[in-house]
C-alpha cells in the first residue's frame, strides 16, 4: 500500500506511548519505511508512561523535509518539549509548506502552532490544547480525526485507530492529489 513512501515520526522524552508506537506499527504494516527523528536532546527517548523507550534514527537537524512523504507527530509532554527545538519546528513548517501530510495527535498540535501553520485551519486536539489552536487562529472541533488538506489532527490515544487510517488514505491519495498541484 505505501511502499516506498518515508515516514518521519517525530521524538523527544515524555511522548504518549502508544500514539508513537501505534502509528509507526501501522505505517510499518502498511509498507512505509519510519525514520523516528529525534530532537538531538539525547539519544534515546522514553515514554511518558514508562513502557516505551525508542533510539533516534537521526536528529531533526540531520534531516530535510524533500526526503519524507509525511511527518507523524505523537502527543504526551514531548510536543511542549519539541516546540523548544528550533530543527523539528522548522521541519514541520517546511513539510507543511510543501504540500506534505503533516500529522499531530493529542498534544501533538502545539508543535503546529510553533510552526505556524494552524492559522485558518480546522482541526482538533486533546481538549487542553483547543484555547491555544484558537489563539493560533485555528477553527478547533471536537471529531475524532479532522483532515484539512494536508493536515491531520487526533484528539487522544482512543482516536489513534481514526488517526493511523486517516494518515494511511492520505499518504495512498498524495501521488494523485500532489499530479493536480
């Protein structure tokens, strides 16, 4: 289904366990090839409920947007964490600009509004994040999973099943949608 697409999915300490290891096990299963991209803070990250600890395949300042297909960004504390890291929030802006799925669950969207790119977009998030999206001039709902164009966004880790499928149809759609540009 997705063969030869890349995949970058996004790391630093304290991410939400499953809305790493899930998406990457479904992109994984569906053909994509995963890069976890790390904020260069450390080497390994670990989870913030403890059960998972996963190795950088490259910092983000080690890597450029032209080389994925999408960014997949997990919530917890790490993306409060990851808007700090001047690499990963550019690479989200520059993903974005070009017309590349960016993905963001939970608190996932923080890193969007450091990157700029909510402004005028639907989307949604866990709850606490929602007055920050308005803030940042995004049109924030409470749905499972909202796609605006390009962007993806899952409010918690019960929506993840919506989410992986959603960034899966997108990235199956992306060669047709990416001919019309």
């Amino acid at each position: 289904m997705l063969d030869g697409k890349r995949i970058a999915i996004l790391v630093e300490q304290d991410f939400e366990d499953s809305e790493l290891t899930d998406p990457m096990g479904a992109l994984k299963a569906a053909g994509a090839r995963v890069m976890v991209v790390g904020s260069g803070s450390q080497k390994t990250y670990g989870g913030k409920r403890g059960t998972v600890e996963v190795r950088a395949d490259a910092d983000a300042g080690q890597v450029r947007a032209d080389y994925f297909d999408a960014v997949v960004v997990p919530g917890g504390y790490a993306p409060d964490k990851m808007r700090m890291h001047r690499p990963m929030v550019e690479l989200v802006k520059k993903m974005h600009d070009s017309g590349k799925i960016v993905a963001a669950i939970c608190h996932g969207p923080q890193l969007l509004i450091s990157a700029e790119v909510v402004r005028g977009r639907r989307v949604t998030s866990w709850p606490s994040v929602a007055v920050d999206l308005k803030n940042a001039g995004a049109l924030w709902v409470n749905e499972a999973v909202v796609r605006d164009g390009n962007l993806i966004t899952s409010r918690q880790p019960a929506d993840i099943p919506e989410f992986n499928a959603a960034v899966i149809q997108a990235l199956e759609q992306e060669p047709e949608e990416a001919r019309l540009r």
